[in-house]
C-alpha cells in the first residue's frame, strides 16, 4: 500500500512516501521554508523520484498538530487538494504522537514537546509497552514548566523540538526527574505518521473521509498569524 504522509506543523517539515512499511523516500525542506509551494515541490520530487503519481497512492496521511497555526493550515490544506484530487483517502496523525512513534523503546515513561510560544508548550505524555510502543496516557495539553512540574513523579524522557527553547527551564523545574531524550528524536518524520495511519485505517478507526480531518490547535489560533498562500493546483 503506497503512502504518502507530510507533517508541517513545525519548523522542520517532513514528507515521506512509503510501499507498506518500506519507506521510498524521504524530504525535509529548510527550516522555515514550509509553504504551499515548497511542500507541493516536495511531493511531486519524491513521486517522481519513485516513478509514481498522485493517483498511484493508496492512501494520504497528514501531521495534525498541535504547533505553528500557519504552517498546519498549509499542510492541511495541500494533503486535503492532494486526496480529494485523486480521490484518495486521507488519515490525520497528531504531531506529538509522531515524536514518540520515532523515539527507541524505553522503559522510563515519555514526554513529547512542542512549543507553542507564548510562554507555553504542548506536550503529551505516553508510557512504554510491551511490544516496545508508546501507550498515551493523557490529551495533549498547553503548559509551562510550573504547571507541568506536579504532573511529572518518576523519571522522565522528554523529547521534541519545543526542547530547544524549553529544555534548560524544565531540567531546572524537575531536576533528576528530567532526563534529556537522544536528539535525533526531537523532530516529527512523516514516515512514522504514515505508518500510524497504516495502522488506523486496519483498524477501521478512521474512514479516510478527507472533510474529517481537522487541525489539532489546542489553542486558539492566532488572529495576527498571516493567511498562507494558496495552494496552487489543490
């Protein structure tokens, strides 16, 4: 089943196009440079590279959030141009949930962190498995160090791009409880988001239904944020 996911909820975008669990290709444009054109650059490279068109897929998958207001609406807007185009299905993927699915099992509970600026980040908290996975043990959520110190009581892993703002306040905050994940997971792979939505769709947990899918904000967005351009051929 040929997949292809993008999450652009951070600054680092992600796109990747999968044969069942075997990834084809990956892209990652330049911080800060995700918009409708660039993202749309990207998919048409990774096909094309792969030999495949929009209508060859199986199947569309799409980083939710939470994180940047603009950059999710474009990311949205493109993967929902891109399925309902080919009428294909499409299958959304919190971000914070795509951080931990690309963190090495452990046997310490874990932390994904995302900024959310204003004096906030959103974070979710899962626990390990036993098949080596992450369980969720809560929604997302926006906090700040002080009210998220009484929720952490055992070590925990935390990983995540909102940790290059975050990281020193919280080991600050919680000390031995804090326990700094490997860098390499702290930014979303859109490989993982479309395995997620491999899984859900066997499941029967989503019907693919591209209207059904919605941004994650948490917050409400912000009204200042500029428009995103529009997405050409969408």
């Amino acid at each position: 089943m040929k997949v292809l996911a993008l999450d652009t909820a951070t600054r680092a975008a992600s796109l990747a196009l999968l044969d069942g669990p075997s990834v084809l290709g990956e892209a990652r444009p330049e911080p800060g440079s995700t918009h409708s054109r660039t993202v749309l650059l990207e998919v048409e490279r990774l096909l094309s590279a792969a030999g495949l068109r929009v209508p060859d897929l199986d199947l569309i998958a799409v980083g939710l959030g939470p994180g940047s207001f603009t950059g999710l609406r474009i990311g949205l807007a493109a993967a929902k141009g891109l399925a309902w185009g080919a009428r294909k299905p499409l299958i959304g993927v919190p971000t914070l949930e795509t951080l931990a699915r690309g963190m090495p099992p452990e046997d310490r509970p874990l932390c994904t962190v995302i900024d959310a600026r204003k004096g906030q980040f959103y974070a979710a908290r899962y626990a390990p498995d036993k098949r080596g996975g992450w369980l969720p043990q809560d929604d997302a959520a926006a906090w700040d160090p002080r009210t998220l110190a009484p929720q952490i009581d055992t070590e925990t892993v935390f990983i995540g791009p909102g940790l290059q703002t975050w990281a020193n306040e919280l080991a600050a905050r919680l000390g031995p409880r804090f326990v700094r994940g490997p860098l390499e997971a702290d930014f979303p792979k859109a490989a993982h988001a479309a395995r997620a939505a491999l899984e859900r769709l066997a499941r029967g947990e989503a019907d693919g239904d591209p209207a059904r899918v919605l941004p994650l904000y948490i917050r409400p967005p912000d009204l200042r944020e500029p428009d995103p351009r529009p997405v050409a051929g969408a």
